[in-house]
C-alpha cells in the first residue's frame, strides 16, 4: 500500500490515515456549508 516501517503496525497507520482523511473531508465538507449559507 503506502511505503512505511513494517513493524507490524500496518493496520493502526492505516486507521490513523483514514480518520485523517475523514476528519479533514469533514471540515472540508463544514467550510463549504459555512461558505454556501453564508453568500
């Protein structure tokens, strides 16, 4: 998948990357409301 140190840790690196992903789509997503109410 992604080239990163195989200490076993593979599934909690990819766990923190998708709530990275989701969390930074979510504020994406609250600007966008933000900027849509507010024009």
């Amino acid at each position: 998948m992604t080239s990163g140190p195989d200490v076993g840790t593979g599934s909690d690196a990819d766990t923190l990357v998708v709530v990275g992903v989701l969390v930074v789509v979510g504020v994406l997503v609250v600007v966008g409301v933000l900027v849509v109410v507010g024009v």
